[in-house]
C-alpha cells in the first residue's frame, strides 16, 4: 500500500505526474474498476466524502464505503443492508450519473460519474455548497421580488376594484355623457335598465341612441334640447318597472342622468287598495270566527243536553217498570245510561282540558314508557266498548323505551282512534301501526270512513274547524287542535292524509331522544308557554 497522502492500490505503480494531477485538482475523483472496487481516489475527494484513509485500506470495495456512510447517518433512516444494496443495483448497471449530494455538515456535492469501457466508473466530486447557496439566495431574491410585484398587482386591482365596486354599489342607474351626448361612464344598474348597453358603451352611443334601444320611437335630442325639457322625468320600462329619471349638466358641459328605480312608488296606491281589503277579509274572518265559537257554544249545549235526556228517559222508564222489568232490559236501559255518561264525561273532558291548554299553558312531565304498550293499552280499551268496528294493530316495532307525558300522549293517540271509529261506517277496520325511522317514533291511525276534503285538510287543526264531510256526525272541532299542540310541546310533529269517501290516515311522530341526548340539547323538562 503507497503510504503517500493519496490512497493508491497496492501494485499500482504511480507516476509523479498522476500523484501532481491528483494533488492540484480542485475537485475530487475515484476510479473504480469493474468489480466496483476503489482504483484511486484522491484526498480532495475523500476530504468532501469525510472517508478515513484507515477505511479504505481495510476495505476499498464500493460496497464498504456505501456501509460506511449509511452507517453514519448520510443517507438518512432505515436499514443500512438495504439502503446499501439499493446503491449497489444502481451502481451495477453502470450507467452515467449525476446528482447533488447534501452531506449531514451541509456540504453540498456533486457527483458526476463516467462508466469506463472496460467497465468500472470515474467520478468527479465538486463542493458547490457555495453555488448552491446563491442559487436558493437568487431563488429567494427573486421569490421576493415576485411577491412584491404581486402584492403591487394586487394593491392596483384592489383599487380599481374600489372605484369599480363604488359606483356599482349605486342602487340607481347612473350614466355619464360627455359635451356631445356620448357616453362615457355607466354602472352595472344600467346595463339592467338597457339589455343592449354594453355594446352601445363600446361605441361610446349617445343618449339618444340608448333611450331608442329600448323606445325605437323615441325622437333624436342633443343635451340642449334634454336640458329645455323637464330635468326630471317618469317613464314605464317592459316589464311593468318605473323610472324617475333625473338630468343634471356638469361642469364640463357634459350629463349626468340618474335613474330610480319608483315602481314601488307607483304601486303605492294598488298596494294601500290591497291592505283596505285585506282588512276587509280579517274583519269578516274575526266576523265567522264569533259566529264560530257561538255555533260551538250551541252545539256543546245540545251534545251535553242528549245524554242528560238519555238518561233520564231511561232512568223514567226504570222507576215506571222497576218491578216487573226484566234483567235484559234493566241491563240494556244501564248500559244506556252509562253510555251517555261515559259520552257527557268525554265531551266535558275535551271541553275542559282545550279551555286549559289555552289558557294557562301545558305542562309536560316526561316519564320513561314502552310506546307500543301504551298505544296497545289505548287500543284494548277502545276494543272492549266498541262492537261497531274491527281493529288492526301492528305496533311491535315502537321504541321499547321513550321519554314522554304518558297521559298526554294517551289522550292523543285516544283522539285519532276516537275519531276513526266516529267517522268511519259500522263493521269497517280501524289499522292502527308504528315504526321507528330516522330518530322518529311514529304512529298511524288509518280508517275507512268519510274522509275530508284535499281543500280542507289543511284547516282540520284549526280549533272548532270541523269538515264539510263530517255534518250529522257529533264533534267539538277541538281534538285535532289539541293533539297538535301535544305533539309539538314534545318535539314531534302530526300529518293527515286523506279522500273523500276512501277514508283518513294520521300519522304522528315523536323524536326519539334518551334523557342524556335531551340533558345535551338543553331541554330538560319542557313547559310549554300559554298559547
């Protein structure tokens, strides 16, 4: 091994002019042969590489120094068996290279390698670390400069931008014609006013030439015959639209002609027209609804007095027989009697709990329930007086558990199912279903009875509104109306469907929410506020 200050391969007989080139180069170089095994490589070159004279004399194979390096850290993490053998695929190719190099010091080299014919490769190492740093202080110059130029582009924009977005925030048309009636500025509401201004702006038109885009009748007039007329005009543009429009002379000689927009102005008249009979129609509504209430009021007077009369009939008739009435007949007279009472009850009941609700508020006390228990209960009970209709419940797919007011819920599940049994023909079915879908409970009461009319659906929640359909068919108008309010304190919602003859389905839903997802949101316990 030649001990001089380069590594040179054992038997290698160097000449003074090689170890000279070698010495003076201002860059590094390597041979390797076709075994890829370092041939020489000289200090400059293992000064930038940071490779020990002692590395090279134990192991000159590329190999060794790829370890070495990856050893070290220079080619980043992994494993340095397989960052070593990726190299090592490459190298054995023996293709030309060249690639920059940023070394753990921040040594920037390049490496420029040169397969020779009889295989094996010469590499040139060159430090351009301080090339390298002007390229990026260039790169930032010029980032800089760019940015600049940017941020200047933008200021221009922003300001034309501002003078553009100024007169376009006019509400009112604005045009500019300079001393010999042409146009010269005008804001985005004219090209509103006059479809075919853009074009004539281009060819700087007069004014003339825009007011006959529009009007074609309209008579040529130079800015001194605008100026004898009136300075300020009204006219009607298509589409039923009016404009006031405003000419002022500037100081130039020129025109500056605003145009406001009064068709709103002109439908003054039509529009307080319009209020007067809408007043009108509130006056006779507030009219129908008085007659309403007292046709409520005469119509509760006589479906409390038929069970009283009812009853007493039966009750005379009892006393007059009461020692030789048969036990059928002494039966079916109470069972009379206790249907009138169980029908007064409920028409005071629904009386008295709709005058509540309206007038202190209602309150809801939610509880744990098993909704499709609550609505089988409503049903049997319904199904236990009730020998005129056939039922069909199917409500196995309600929520096991739900957060409600148990007896308001009751009484509004007992409201569709009353009303399906009243409005629907003898030995016909009453379906009543529930699902879960979407967070939603919901319930469906379905008949086959009358139906309402698709006019009047929309009313039927109206309080004391009850449907053309329903007439000789005993109600209060108020059952609807309550269950309503019911489901909205509770978050849920009610929809009918309906024909005339075919029959009604009303669907209520219920949120679905545990007493945690109700914490969450706020609500708690619900008080509904008086309505």
């Amino acid at each position: 091994m030649n001990k001089s200050k380069h590594f040179i391969y054992g038997d290698f007989d160097p000449s003074s002019l090689l170890d000279s080139l070698a010495s003076s180069m201002h860059q590094g170089f390597s041979v390797m042969d076709g075994n890829l095994d370092l041939v020489m490589i000289n200090r400059t070159a293992m000064d930038l590489l940071a490779l020990p004279v002692e590395l090279l004399e134990k192991d000159r194979s590329l190999a060794g120094v790829l370890r070495y390096n990856a050893e070290r850290g220079d080619y980043g993490p992994g494993n340095p068996e397989d960052l070593v053998q990726v190299r090592i695929d490459l190298a054995k190719m023996f293709l030309p290279h060249d690639f920059v190099r940023t070394r753990p010091d921040g040594t920037v080299i390049r490496v420029q390698g040169t397969p020779m014919e009889n295989g094996g490769f010469i590499t040139i190492y060159s430090d351009i670390t301080v090339e390298h740093e002007q390229e990026i202080a260039l790169k930032e110059a010029r980032d800089q400069l760019e940015a600049s130029l940017g941020e200047r582009t933008r200021e221009l924009a922003v300001h034309h931008d501002m003078l553009v977005n100024s007169i376009n925030a006019i509400k009112d048309g604005l045009v500019i014609a300079d001393p010999d009636g042409r146009v010269v500025l005008a804001n985005n509401k004219m090209f509103e006013i006059y479809p075919q201004f853009p074009a004539l702006l281009v060819r700087k038109a007069s004014l003339s030439e825009i007011v006959q885009s529009v009007f074609p009748d309209e008579p040529d007039r130079t800015l001194d015959e605008l100026s004898d007329s009136a300075m300020w005009t009204e006219r009607e543009y298509p589409f039923g639209i009016w404009y006031k429009i405003t000419r002022t002379r500037t100081d130039s000689g020129g025109m500056l002609c605003v145009y406001t927009d009064i068709t709103k102005y002109k439908e003054q008249h039509s529009i307080l027209q319009s209020h007067t009979d809408e007043l009108v129609r509130h006056l006779r509504k507030e009219k129908e609804l008085n007659e309403m209430q007292r046709e409520f009021v005469s119509m509760a007077s006589h479906e409390f007095r038929t069970p009283l009369a009812i009853i007493d009939s039966n009750a005379q008739r009892i006393l007059r027989k009461i020692d030789r009435i048969k036990p059928e007949a002494l039966s079916e007279r109470l069972g009379n009697i206790r249907d009138s009472v169980q029908r007064m009850q409920y028409l005071i009941d629904r009386f008295l709990n709709f005058s509540q609700s309206q007038s202190v508020g209602m309150e809801i006390e939610r509880e744990p329930v098993s909704l499709g228990d609550l609505v089988k209960s409503v049903c049997d009970r319904y199904i236990a007086i009730t020998r005129t209709h056939l039922f069909e419940i199917d409500v196995a797919f309600l929520p096991e558990e739900i957060e409600i007011d148990k007896k308001l819920i009751e009484q509004s599940v007992s409201n569709l199912i009353s009303n399906a049994i009243k409005y629907s023909p003898e030995n016909t079915t009453i379906y009543v279903t529930g699902s879960e879908a979407g967070g939603q409970a919901m319930i469906t009461v379905r008949d086959q009875g009358v139906g309402i009319p698709a006019e009047e659906v929309p009313k039927i929640f109206n309080r004391y509104f009850r449907a053309s359909t329903s007439s000789g068919i005993a109600g209060t108008g108020i059952g609807l109306n309550m269950t309503k309010m019911i489901l909205e304190k509770h978050g849920g919602k009610v929809h009918v469907e309906s024909e005339v003859g075919q029959g009604t389905a009303v669907t209520v839903s219920l949120p679905v929410l545990s007493r945690a997802a109700r914490r969450k949101k706020g609500q708690g316990k619900l008080k509904a506020a008086t309505v």
